[in-house]
C-alpha cells in the first residue's frame, strides 16, 4: 500500500518515517541508509562542528543515497549557526529542521531560499507558535521522548491528539515510537509521520559503539535510567536555579544546564562532548539519547532498512488483519 501523507509530499520521502537528529553522531552514516531505505534522514550539523565539515558531509550523504535528506539545526547548541544555514541553503538540502529554541528568523531564511522548514518542539504552545511564524511543520516530541525537555511537557498520547485539534500545518509524532504498533498509533491520533531516534540508535549503521546498542537493546521502559529521566519532574529548586541563571549564562551553556536539570542530572558533572563518539561509554550515551522509553520495543540490532522494511510490514499486516496480530 501506500504510505502518501502531507509530509511524505513535504518531504520527498516514500514512508512517513523520520530518523531523529542526534547532536553527537547525526551524519550521513546514519542519514543516508535511513533515507535509502524510504524514510527520512537528518544530518545534524552540530555533530560536524564546522560549516566545511557539514558540506563534506552533505556530499557523502548524496554519494551514498539519490533520495532528500534534511539538516538539523539546534538553536543555542549548533556551533556557527548562520553559517551551517547557509551551507544547507547553498547546498540546496530540501528541508531544514529546526529544534531547541525559537527559530523564526532561521525559517523566514530558508523559505525565502525556497526551502522548507520544520520545527521540532516540546509542548502544543510552542507548536502553535511555530504555526504562527509559518513553519511548513511541526515535530511534537511527548513525554516518553529522548532531547529537549520542558517542565510543562505532556505524555505523546495526549499531546498528539490534542495539536491536531488546533493546528492546521502537519503533525509529525515523537516520544516513545519505535514499531509498527507505535507507527500506526501515532498517524491514528492524528500525526502524518512519526520521528523516531533512539530506535535508529540501535541500527547497525548508527556510528555509536556496539556496546551502547546491545545495552538499548538489554533495556527496559521501567528502569530507573530510563523511567525516570523520561517522565519524573526535575527538583524545584534545581529548576528555579538554572531558570535564574537565563540572562547570565551565553545561550547554549544555559539549555545544556536546563537540559540536564530536566532530565535530573548534576548540571556540574563533566561531560566531555568533544571526545570520540565511537568511544564513548553506555553511561554517557545514555545522556545523549535522553532517557527515550522507545527502549521498550527494541530487542535486536538491525540496519536501517530492517527497521523501516519491519514497521511498514507489520503496520500493513496488523491494518488487512482487522487491526489484531500476535
């Protein structure tokens, strides 16, 4: 069957299915398998570090897949934001998401290149405001959710089947979606695509250490690591903290310090961003996935094609069954 939505069109892609940006590791590894196999990839420009980089990159990308591909680019985190923008534009990458923070004027640039630009947020406020600013869509991450947090986030469910009650731009879905039954649920309440990042975490082609994918595979919904970052509230007086540190900290240090504080972390434990993601342990990979419980579902190592190719089949299967499989 087909899979034809408003963000198959906006995107160029055959299945609504959009690999997540990820700030240490999103690049064309990743990127390309994931759009050759008829989703959506997205090269994170952060994890590139430099706009001459991000370029090399995109050309990788386009020497491994004929198919579009996105650009992430994280408010307040990108390194050389403008720049990394106008390496997506002059590239012509056909869509450029946004995440983190407000990014109006990043979007007015690209559509007035002749590009489209999508918003990735954490509440329907935020949505809303992105419609507002003329967004061609949003990603709506839920509670269950890997990156941004925000202390007035609600669980998918909930969040998904309320934004399209009010928005009128395209709804993709995020938080805790990782199979052909969370695909299915998702476009049920509503969205038109899904984005999924901590599954894609555990594809063969994800350029993180083996070690880390056999411990999503190994995980639970309900450990502590993972339950817990994903749907406890931060510590009051942590969160009042950082939010008394706004006006003084540079922009990105102070997101990071939010982040970390939402997702109950010491904001002083070190974090050595800059070191080899290859090497990088499960514990400090577990930082960076967020805490997604998406963990639930993942019980092998695959490629990108794999899963993609296992989501559509099964949704398939489950819709000429009736909408019941075993």
């Amino acid at each position: 069957m087909q899979w034809k939505t408003r963000v198959t069109e906006l995107l160029g892609c055959e299945y609504p299915i959009i690999q997540g940006a990820f700030g240490g590791f999103g690049t064309s590894a990743i990127a390309a398998p994931v759009s050759a196999a008829g989703g959506f990839g997205i090269i994170t420009a952060g994890a590139l570090r430099t706009p001459e980089r991000l370029r090399q990159d995109i050309a990788k990308a386009r020497s491994m897949t004929d198919k579009p591909f996105g650009v992430n680019l994280s408010i307040g985190i990108c390194p050389h934001i403008d720049e990394m923008r106008e390496v997506a534009i002059e590239e012509r990458v056909p869509v450029i998401f946004t995440a983190a923070y407000r990014a109006d004027d990043h979007g007015k640039r690209v559509q007035q290149a002749g590009l489209k630009w999508v918003h990735k947020v954490a509440t329907i406020k935020h949505a809303l405001a992105a419609e507002r600013q003329r967004a061609d869509a949003v990603v709506i991450v839920g509670l269950e959710g890997a990156g941004f947090k925000n202390i007035t986030q609600l669980p998918t469910l909930i969040t998904i089947t309320t934004a399209v009650r009010l928005l009128r731009i395209p709804v993709i879905a995020a938080g805790g979606i990782g199979d052909a039954r969370g695909f299915l649920a998702a476009l049920g309440m509503g969205a038109e695509g899904i984005y999924m990042g901590t599954s894609f975490m555990a594809t063969k082609e994800c350029p993180i250490s083996d070690r880390y994918k056999q411990a999503l595979v190994a995980a639970q919904p309900w450990d502590p690591e993972y339950r817990d970052r994903a749907l406890a509230p931060p510590r009051p007086e942590e969160y009042q903290r950082v939010m008394r540190e706004r006006e003084s900290l540079p922009l990105g240090q102070w997101l990071m310090n939010l982040e970390r504080v939402l997702l109950k972390e010491t904001p002083d434990t070190p974090i050595d961003w800059e070191s080899d993601y290859q090497e990088w342990d499960p514990e400090v990979a577990l930082r960076i996935s967020g805490g997604s419980l998406a963990v639930g579902v993942i019980d092998k190592v695959v490629t990108a094609k794999e899963l993609i190719d296992s989501i559509i089949g099964e949704a398939e299967k489950i819709l000429s069954s009736g909408g019941c499989i075993s």
